[in-house]
C-alpha cells in the first residue's frame, strides 16, 4: 500500500460519515413530510377532534425536522469542507517531506538528454509522465523544460513547456495531481461540499450519495460498465457517490504505482 493511500482512506471515511449524517436528516424530513401529508386525510370513524390533535402534531413534527435538517445542511458540508482543508494541508506537507532532492534518484542517461538541448515538448511531456513519481527527475525536468521554453521560436510550444515546467518543478507530479482530482470528485459527489459550493436541491445531493451495488473495486468497475441494469454510466445514472469510490480505487493504485517508481 502506497504512503499516501491512507490520506485517501481518511478523504473517504470523512465524506462517507457527512453524506450518512446528511442523508439521515433528509430521511427524517422526508419522514415528516409524509406523515404531515397523511394527517390530513380523513380515517375510518375520525371526529374533527381527532383529525385536529393529529394534523397539528404532523405539524409539530414537521416544523421540528425542517428545522433539523436546515441546521444539518448548513452544518455539514461546512465540517465537510474544514476537515478537507485540514487533510490536505497534513497531505502537502507529507507529500513535501518526500519529495527532497536525492542524488541516488537521477537518471544518468535521461540528465545527458536534458541537457543535450534536443527534446522535443512530446519528450518533455513522455519524461514528466516517466518520472512522475521521481520528485528529483521531475525537478530536473522542470529546470530543462523552462531552458528549452526560452529558446525555442515556437510560441506554442513555448506555452507548453512553461506549463509542464510549472507542474513538474515542486516534484509533487502525479501526487498532487490525483488528490486534486479527489477534491473536486467529492465536491462533485456532494453536490455542494468541496471548493466548489453550488445550491443543488437535496433529494439530488440524496439520491446520488446512495450506496448501490457491489462493494469493492471490481463491483465499483463493473457499475462503471453497466453491469447492474439501470445504472449505466452512459445514460448519466450512475449514482455520484459510485464514481467517487471507484476513483478511489483507481487513484490509490496509481499512489501505489508512483511510489514503486520512486524506489
């Protein structure tokens, strides 16, 4: 298991725990709403007394759970968000503490092509992704990418070796990249928590945080692909928090992957 696989496993355990709590006070309202609803109706042998003691207690009832759940979605997604910055900044700093220059990392071979001057943007592009998990080589490719952007007549090409110069230069690379990419996929999932906060209304947010299906990668895979009926990813059903933990899944391997490379 990769070193960083654990922040991963705290960024899922903390967003599982926001959409149970959140999805349990809309159960609650929903709940209310449906017993508000039925009060009302007339039952076998009601007298208007009975009917008035049990439309008002819906009401009572409901009052206290719209109450309830406006406070838990003001709460939640904002614990939601705090605890997210709070694992990231102990993320980066992690992350940091790894990606010190260490000689015993350079590749000899690929440092005489940097320097030769010969590269083109692809085979800057073809290192970066190579020693993604290399923090030393990346800052060696960042150094050469940055040269070659000021020698080069090629704006475009110039632009993009600026660029992949700016990616590779913390050596973070591919680290960062996919906990970014985690961030976004649980603020996607959430439909308002994360960095980016929109109002969506809440049997959105519920229905897509529903577990359905087989737990586990390949149950998550086979969701992906269709393989339980209705929630096929093509038709744009496939439940939100599913695609969350099946990237999960697929960026803990490539944790794992890039700390292989770094050894």
């Amino acid at each position: 298991m990769s070193r960083y696989n654990t922040y991963a496993q705290r960024l899922d355990t903390t967003f599982r725990s926001a959409r149970d709590e959140y999805a349990a006070a809309y159960d609650n309202l929903v709940q209310a709403r449906r017993a508000d609803t039925d009060a009302k109706a007339w039952r076998p042998n009601d007298t208007a007394e009975d009917k008035q003691l049990r439309t008002a207690t819906a009401a009572l009832d409901l009052s206290k759970a719209e109450a309830e759940f406006k406070i838990a979605d003001g709460r939640i997604w904002s614990e939601f968000d705090m605890k997210c910055k709070e694992l990231r900044k102990e993320f980066e700093k992690d992350v940091q503490k790894n990606s010190l220059a260490n000689p015993d990392a350079i590749d000899a071979n690929a440092l005489e092509l940097l320097k030769s001057g010969a590269l083109t943007v692809e085979d800057y592009s073809a290192f970066s992704e190579k020693y993604s998990g290399n923090s030393t080589m990346l800052k060696l490719v960042a150094k050469y990418a940055l040269e070659a952007s000021e020698k080069t007549d090629d704006v475009e090409g110039a632009a993009a070796l600026r660029i992949l110069s700016d990616n590779c230069k913390t050596g973070m690379g591919t680290v960062l990249r996919a906990w970014n990419e985690l961030e976004g996929l649980a603020s996607y999932c959430s439909g308002c928590g994360g960095s980016s906060r929109t109002a969506i209304d809440p049997t959105h947010i519920y229905q897509h945080g529903k577990m359905v299906g087989r737990t586990g990668r390949t149950g998550y895979r086979e969701l992906l692909r269709g393989r339980h009926g209705k929630y096929d990813h093509r038709s744009g059903a496939v439940p939100r928090w599913c695609v969350f933990r099946y990237r999960l899944y697929e960026l803990w391997g490539n944790l794992a992957g890039t700390e292989k490379q770094a050894q």
